[in-house]
C-alpha cells in the first residue's frame, strides 16, 4: 500500500514553527485546571514537562504526516516511551493516574483548538479537518494507555520489591540481628522504625482480616519464623507502637482469631516479646476464644515454670510431708493449702474457693499442721510453698 499524504507540507510546516506555543500554552493550561500540578510545573521541572509535551506533539506531527497503510494506532516509539515514563514518574511520587489523565484530556483539547486553527489558516481543507480531529484523540488514547501501563508496572515492581524487603526486615528482627542490620534493612524496606514493636502469633487464615485493622507498618513474618513449628500454621505480626494505652485497641482488632500477643519491646528488641509469646505456647497456654492470650497476663506462670524440672524438685521437696497419707487426701490437703497460701489464711474465702465448709477449711488446715509442723510458720518454708504451689498447670 502507498505512502498516504494526510497534511500538505505548508500545513505540517505551520504546525510544527507553534509546537513551543502550543506546548507552553497547554502546560499552562494544565496547571490551572489540574490542580494537583498547580505547583508541580515551576523551575527545572516544568521545563521538563514542557519538553515532554512538545515531544508529544512532534510525535503527533510524525504520526499524522504520513501514514503507510496504518491507522492512528501506529505506534510513536519516543512519544509512547516518554508517556510510559511519565506514569512510572507519577506512582513514584505517590500518585494516582487521575491527575495525569485530566492533564490528557486538557492537553488534548488545548493543543487541537491551537493546532487545528494554524492548519485552517495554513490552507488544510474541511475534509482533512475532521481526520485531523480523529488522528489527536487516537493518539492522547495511545498516550493515556503507555501512561497507565508506566503506573502498573512501577506500583507492581515497587510493591514486590517493598513486600520482599519488608518480608526480610521481618526475619532479621526474629532473628535479633544487630541494631546496624535492622537499622539498614528497615531503609532499604522504605520502613520507618516505630518506638516499640509487639509480637503476635495467630492462624495464617486469620492473619488477613487482623492486618486490615492494625497499624499499616505492621510486618508479617510467614518464611519459617525461628522456633515455631511450621505444622501449627502459625504467622507472625510485629505490631507497631501496641503499648502503653494503646495495647487494649491491639487486644480487641485480635479479638476472635485466637492470638498470642507478646509484650511491647524496642523496635529492634522485638525479638524478645517473640520468644516470649513462643515460651507461653510452649507451656501449653491456648488463647480462650474471643479473647486473644495476653502474655502480659501470664507473667507469674513464666516466671514460676521457667525451669520445669526445679519446679518439680522444689514441689516434691516441700510437698514431702504428704507422703504420709492417702493420693485422695494429699490431694484435698495439696488444694486446702495451696488456697491457704494465696489467701493469706484467710479461711472465709478459702472455703468459697474449695466450695467447702469453713470447719472443713479448719479440719484440713489442723491435718496439715500435725504433718509439718512449725514449718508452716517459717517464711523460707511459706515462701517455697507459695512457689511450688502457685503456678498453673495449664
């Protein structure tokens, strides 16, 4: 197919002596309509713009010069580049494409009102005048479109690389890796360090429902987070500035998804609250729906059963005097002082406690008494009692 002659070459001519008006009349146009550039287009960077357009509307005149058998689709390779690149540049700056394809359409109606004017008085005939119309909204489409494919592709790249570092910045803190590692990793993830972090761990399935209620600085650690067991489908979320006041707000967006939570650390200490919600799920603590496990609430039994095995010798040593009677009666004598020993001897709520009989509380505590003696009244030997007797089982 030949070579078809769309504008005269007095007409392209005309056209391409007012493409700097034109571009500059457009970029002020923009700037007035578009208000997100109300400021944009000053100094270096509106020279910048203007170049762009102007390259734009060459890029037009190549396309409406001649065309070879092609429509107005024929692609304009540095125009559509330069179109591809201004939507990269726009997602890297944080914004949405609504600006960049207001300015479009205002680019395109100012530009077609000044050029469509010199190619009249250049001598372009009415004819050509309505293809001249159907050749610039083709190509603002084909530069809105490069635009929109810059934006996707630059938020995609960006969100991949931000999740990956991010992911790794997640596993250094497990990791309690030095303060220099955390501090270059957290830049490199684009992360601004929060005064504290709080580790949680809960089901994977639940985790994304909880992600959407928490601070948006909050990571998520899923690539075999040290100690947990990859079988229990456990994720962990480090949780930003949860502390003080604000851990109650943390206790209820984990309300229902049965959460350990850990205390609040420094952010590079983090570390810390992790293992401390990994020792609770160690010993056996299970979150009681709806309630998330508060590890804050659990501290007494983690301090008393930090050494399983002392503990065991320590209650068979002070509990040594049972030996002497019945599994059934060391037991209720086992609870009688236990409560005894929490309730300071107070025997009124140590009866409601044991759901017994006050006299039955004086019966048991006399029983005990013959079997220790004037130890129940030595404080080493309360105090080593109140130990082997005050943590859970469970």
């Amino acid at each position: 197919m030949g070579v078809e002659v769309i504008f005269p070459p007095t007409v392209v001519a005309a056209m391409r002596a007012q493409l700097p008006a034109v571009a500059e009349q457009t970029v002020a146009s923009i700037v007035v309509e578009v208000t997100d550039y109300a400021g944009a287009f000053s100094g270096e960077m509106g020279r910048a713009i203007t170049n762009a357009v102007q390259l734009a509307l060459g890029g037009f005149l190549e396309l409406a010069t001649t065309t070879d058998g092609a429509d107005a689709s024929r692609p304009i390779g540095p125009a559509l580049e330069g179109a591809y690149a201004l939507g990269r540049g726009e997602a890297r700056s944080g914004r949405s494409m609504d600006a960049l394809l207001a300015a479009y359409r205002v680019g395109a109606r100012v530009s077609w009102r000044h050029m469509s004017d010199t190619a009249v008085a250049a001598g372009l005939s009415v004819a050509s005048l309505a293809r001249f119309a159907e050749l610039v909204f083709a190509y603002i489409d084909q530069l809105s479109a490069a635009s929109v494919a810059g934006h996707t592709d630059e938020l995609e790249t960006t969100g991949r690389v931000r999740r990956h570092h991010r992911e790794r910045l997640g596993a250094l803190l497990l990791a309690a890796r030095p303060l220099h590692d955390l501090t270059a990793a957290a830049e490199r993830a684009g992360w601004p360090p929060p005064r504290t972090l709080t580790a949680v761990l809960l089901p994977q399935a639940r985790a994304r429902g909880a992600l959407a209620l928490l601070d948006a600085r909050t990571l998520q650690v899923d690539d075999d987070p040290p100690g947990l067991d990859p079988a229990t489908g456990l994720t962990v979320l480090l949780v930003p500035d949860a502390g003080g006041g604000a851990r109650p707000g943390l206790l209820r967006a984990l309300d229902g998804r049965a959460a350990v939570v850990g205390p609040p650390r420094p952010w590079s200490a983090v570390a810390v609250s992790y293992a401390r919600a990994l020792r609770v799920l160690e010993l056996g603590f299970t979150a009681e729906e709806p309630a998330p496990l508060d590890t804050e609430q659990r501290l007494p039994d983690l301090v008393l059963r930090a050494d399983e095995e002392a503990l065991a010798d320590l209650r068979a040593a002070v509990l040594a005097p049972l030996d002497e009677v019945s599994p059934a009666v060391r037991e209720k004598l086992t609870a009688t002082l236990r409560s005894w020993l929490l309730h300071h001897g107070r025997r009124e709520q140590v009866a409601a406690e044991l759901f017994v009989h006050p006299q039955t509380v004086r019966y048991r505590m006399g029983q005990l008494r013959d079997l220790y003696g004037e130890r129940l009244d030595d404080p080493q030997t309360v105090l080593a009692l109140t130990v082997a007797l005050g943590a859970r089982t469970g």
